[in-house]
C-alpha cells in the first residue's frame, strides 16, 4: 500500500515545456547492442527522436523491435551502447525509472484491465488522492472528470467513464491508452504496433492520434511492421532485420516504395511477387490504401505493397 | 469537474438506472437474499422473530467477516484454502500461550496475530515468488497448519481443545469487546454481527476509494498490465493475504474468547464457505470483479438458510444440498446479469 509514494503532482510533469527547443533531439539511441545468452537480439542500433516528430521503427517479426522497446521501457538494460536524454546519458533500470524520465509506453497488450472502469483504468498506477492519512482515498470525482476531458482533448467520444475497457472497441482502447499516456506528462511516447490488430478504419483513427501526440509536442517511436501506417506520419525511419539496422533515414532521404522493398528485403519481394503472379494477369488496379506509391517500382511490385497492407494484419 | 461532468451528466442520461443497478456485481446476491428471506419468513415464525433473527444474523456473521477479505483476495485474483483452518491456529495459539505457557492474555493476542501476519505473509510471499497457483499453495498451508494445530495442541493439553480462557486476568474486557451480547427487545445478539457490518463497510470502501483497492482490481484483472503501468502487484498480493490471515486472527480469537474454548479441528472446511459466500455475493472465480457488500450477502444467504431450514422444521441434512444448488443458481445469474449489463453499454 506504501508503494510510489511520490506525491501525484510529481508524477505529471508539465510536457509543453519539451516543445522549446524542437530541434535537439529529445533521445539519441546510440550504438545499443542487447544478446541474451548466445542470441543478439538488437545489434548497434541507433537512431533520434525528436519532440514534436514521429520516428517509425519498421521491422518484420523476430526483428527485434520488442527487445528495442523493451530497452527504452527500462523492462531490458542494454549490453552496450547508450541513451541520451536531452543530450544527457540515462540508464534506465525498471520500467518506473522510464517513466520518471518521462517515456510512456503504449503496450500492444494495452497495459489495461478490460473488467475496470475507463477512469479507474487511465489513472491505474498513478492515482489521484485526496485526504490525509488513514482517510487518504481515491479521489474519484477528478479522476472521472479528468479521463472525460481529457478524452475530449484528444478528440475521443465517450459516452461513460463508467463504462468497463473490455466494452470499448480495439481503436477506442489504443486512444485511451494513447491519452492517458499523453496526460501522464509523457514526453516520449512509445506506440507497440499500434494499429497491427486493427482494421483499415481503426488503424486510421489511431493513426490520427499519433499526429495529435506529435503536434501536442510529444516525441513519439511507431513501432510497427506496416510501412502504409508508418509512412505518412512518419519524420524518421529506422529499420531493423533479424536484430541489425538496415539503416536510419529521415523522411526526405526515402519513398515510401523503398522503404517498403527494404522491409521485405527488395529481392526477395520481388522474387514472392512472381511466385505469387497468376500467369498472364496482373494485380487489380486501384486500391484506397496503397498510398503514394513511388514511380520506381513494378506493376507487380505495386500490387505486392498493396497486399502487403493486408497480409501484415 | 464543473463544466466536463455535467456535459458527461447529458451523455450517459440514457443509461436506465435499472441498468446502472444490474452492473452492480452484489445486485444478484441482493434479490437472492431477498427471495430466501421473504421464503424462510413465510414458512416459520421464529424465522421472522427478533430470537430468530438474533440467530441467523449470528451464523451469517460468522462466515461474513471472513468473507470480506477471501473476497477481496478473490477480486485480487488469488484464493485462501488456508483462512479456515487459521482461524482455528489463531484461537489455539492465543489459548495455548496464555493458558499452559503463562503469557498475559494482551500479550498473546499480540503474539498471535504477529504468528497470523508471518503466515499470511508466507502465503503470498510464495505465490508471488514462485508463480504457482495460489491454490496448490495454500493447499499446502491448509494442510501443514490442519497438522500443527492438531499436532500441537495434543502435544501441549494432551486433549484436542484448549479451554479455560474464560478463567485468565483480563478476560473481561475481552468478552466485552469480542464476545458480548447486546440485547434488543429482550434477545441478545452477538456483538460479532455489529464487527461484520462495520468490517464490510471498511472493506468495501478500501476496495472502491482507495488507491489499494484499485490495484486489486488491476492486479485480479490483468497482473500483466497492472505490473506494466506500475502498480506493485507482488505487494498487493501479499497484502490481501495478510488481511486475510488478520482477519482469521479476529475470527478464531472471537470463537476462544466467546467460549473460552476453542477445538483443535475448528475452521476445517470453512474455507469453501466463505469462497461460497464470496462467489455468491458476485466475485468473479478468476479475478478482477466482484464486491464486498456482495460477499456479506453471500453470508447473508448461508446464514438465513442455514437457520431457516432448522425453522422450518425440515431435515438439516440436506442443508448442504441447498448451498450446492444456491452456488450453482447464484454464479449462473450473475453471469446472465453480467453479459446483460456490459451488452447494454455498447
């Protein structure tokens, strides 16, 4: 019961302040190497986030993108390699510490109990108290009151804070957790494959709160597999493959086509693409969420990213 | 809170109190308590006499008090196999030391709820620290503890009791706190009862408005998650099995003080009665749902039945028939209830 007694105002620092200096990176990841026994799991990676852009990590499964998150949620401690906070090195050795720091993370699991209120789910952990001593309770009024306002700000319609998470829709739920995130003061946020559980329209909803975090002045880390998501909110790419970066670029040094063909690993998309071409017949023309597709690539090609946004759900 | 709640006010209107209410997880065990109640009322006199009344409430508060904190544990995820038998430990070991090892009876109330503290420790302890079930575990102390207090008390009073409690300095008092009657239009009833409504309602608001009992609920619902976003589950655990094995610590020293005698075999078996009580009263089996209030209406039911039947003149031996079907018809209708209550939110 004594746990984190740190006192609630403490916990959510004011997160406007990052936005004074937007272009100093807010994190630097440089060099960081993670093994767990004879395994690498993440091998000299690097990259920047700063407050107030989108930095997408793109990567297939088993590309280490958990184990990366789990090294900036302080869950892992790199083996080499070292973070930068506001140019200043950190170590982050639980998942508190991280979030003393000000990194959030939005979990793909949600961090949240379907069976619990919204409102008591959104302040979980980080209650807001009134009262002194043995009459110190939960103050319940504001915590209702904030997670409608707040919910409001980030343009998410609920009718009922009562209402249990478990009734939400998988959209919904990412938004709240998004918020709560957002309110916590964070100025760093994570996103676990955000939209990878959702459909098409969701993933769109979702995507939009990402821009809102970001505007808000918030550094944010996408992690997901999709480069249709990724792309157009994107400001910096990193992409990892079996542990190792395939490289790191700003959103003027790639198109979304190259960033696709490096994320399947360019010969062997291609090489899937003809396996899967039916003979004398090309792909159907036209699709709503192919995106801006670069000129570059091939019909096949084209039609390949296409259902690359399907097959990666 | 100003202008946001009274535009969140607007939105949820439409939400029908009826339905407000059938989300409440003790609002199955009310009408269950209520049909049993106007049953019983209707088929025997006594039932429905203050002596009748003084009675029922009396068995009912027995299991109530021990089910606030099994359904606490419950709502935090795990079970107590143990807190039966513990009661009975608490009761003989306060005996023990104040009648054959010559302790003052204040002291040994002291040292055996620091014994039922370390138990209640242990339990969750290594829950937590190995992972298991809870239930294995607490199998384990449940039978470990069956042994010593049998084992114990016959090696100390080469009987399986421990009695004359009644006869030590400062007893008095005790019997006041613990044990007395208050009488009401000429039938005593228990004071145990008046420590039952009062322990239900600290333990409902420590579930509801506090901080620790919004990380039961978190740590019941989903440990994952609860752990990611910072809530200490492991010491949320341990807690709520401490609180349990306090709370046996009152039960079993109400039992010696009230009688001044209390058998080495006492408790065996409540266990499954306060998890009734507990899951009539709306606990979810698995964790992360349920009530307080809910579960002292579950004692409610037990105690109204069990009495009820001897008044009603039938054969007690079927009682047990009746929690079995009660259990079976109570977890069904708090399910509908459930599934009813979430659809009609979407």
């Amino acid at each position: 019961m004594t746990d984190s007694e740190i006192s609630f105002d403490s916990q959510r620092r004011v997160h406007q302040a990052s936005a004074v200096a937007p272009d100093a990176p807010l994190l630097e990841i440089q060099n960081i190497t993670k093994t767990f026994g004879s395994v690498i799991s993440l091998s000299d990676i690097s990259t920047t986030v700063r407050a107030g852009q989108v930095t997408c990590v793109l990567g297939d499964n088993g590309a280490g993108k958990s184990t990366f998150i789990k090294t900036l949620a302080g869950v892992y401690q790199p083996d080499h390699g070292q973070l930068l906070m506001d140019g200043k090195p950190v170590t982050l050795s639980s998942p508190r510490d991280s979030l003393n720091a000000g990194i959030a993370t939005v979990y793909q699991d949600l961090a949240m109990v379907p069976l619990m209120a919204i409102w008591r789910n959104f302040f979980l952990g980080s209650e807001p108290t009134k009262g002194w001593g043995p009459f110190r309770r939960f103050d319940a009024d504001k915590a209702k009151s904030i997670t409608r306002k707040e919910l409001s700000d980030m343009g998410i319609d609920i009718r009922d804070p009562d209402q249990p998470v478990g009734t939400l829709s998988g959209g919904e739920r990412q938004s709240v957790a998004i918020a709560r995130a957002v309110y916590f003061g964070a100025r760093l946020l994570i996103l676990d494959e955000p939209t990878s559980a959702l459909g098409v329209k969701q993933a769109g909803v979702v995507l939009k709160y990402i821009v809102q975090a970001r505007d808000r002045g918030l550094g944010v880390i996408f992690i997901t597999h999709n480069p249709h998501h990724a792309y157009p909110v994107g400001d910096r790419f990193l992409l990892l493959k079996r542990g190792r970066s395939l490289g790191d670029f700003a959103k003027s040094e790639i198109s979304l086509a190259e960033l696709t063909g490096l994320m399947a690993g360019g010969a062997e998309l291609e090489q899937l693409a003809h396996e899967l071409q039916r003979p004398g017949s090309e792909g159907p023309e036209g699709s709503a969420d192919a995106g801006p597709a670069g000129d570059e690539v091939s019909e096949a090609g084209r039609s390949m990213l296409r259902d690359s946004s399907t097959l990666g759900q | 809170m100003t202008t946001a709640a009274v535009r969140g006010d607007e939105r949820i209107a439409n939400v029908s109190v009826l339905r407000r209410l059938l989300v409440k997880p003790e609002f199955g065990s009310l009408i269950g308590a209520l049909v049993v109640l106007v049953f019983f009322a209707t088929q025997s006199d006594v039932f429905r006499s203050t002596s009748g009344v003084a009675n029922w409430l009396d068995t009912a508060s027995t299991v109530g008090l021990m089910a606030v904190p099994v359904a606490l544990l419950m709502i935090g995820g795990h079970f107590d196999l143990s807190a039966g038998v513990q009661t009975g430990t608490a009761g003989l070991a306060t005996g023990i030391m104040t009648t054959y090892w010559g302790l003052h009876v204040y002291a040994s109330l002291v040292v055996s709820l620091l014994l039922m503290l370390a138990i209640g420790f242990l339990n969750g302890y290594l829950v937590t620290r190995t992972g298991l079930p809870s239930f294995i575990i607490t199998l384990g102390t449940f039978l470990g503890l069956q042994g010593i207090n049998l084992g114990v008390t016959k090696q100390v009073t080469n009987t399986v009791q421990v009695s004359n409690l009644d006869l030590v300095p400062g007893y008095r008092p005790l019997k006041d706190i613990f044990g007395s009657t208050i009488s009401i239009s000429g039938n005593g009833f228990q004071i145990a009862i008046l420590w039952w409504v009062l322990f239900t309602a600290l333990g409902s608001y420590l579930l509801l408005h506090t901080r620790f009992g919004n990380w039961v609920f978190a740590t019941g619902g989903d440990p994952n998650a609860s752990k990611n976003v910072g809530v200490p589950t492991g010491r949320t655990t341990i807690a709520l099995f401490m609180l349990t094995s306090a709370f046996a610590w009152f039960v079993g020293n109400t039992q010696i003080i009230r009688f001044g005698t209390i058998q080495a075999q006492v408790g065996i078996g409540q266990e499954l009665i306060f998890i009734v009580a507990a899951v009539i009263g709306g606990c979810l089996l698995t964790g992360g749902y349920g009530s307080v209030v809910g579960a002292a209406v579950g004692a409610l039911i037990f105690g109204m039945t069990q009495q009820g039947i001897v008044y009603a003149g039938w054969n007690s031996d079927w009682f047990k028939l009746f929690v079995g079907a009660m259990l079976l018809l109570a977890v069904l209708a708090n399910q509908v209830v459930r599934r009813y209550a979430e659809q009609s939110r979407r």
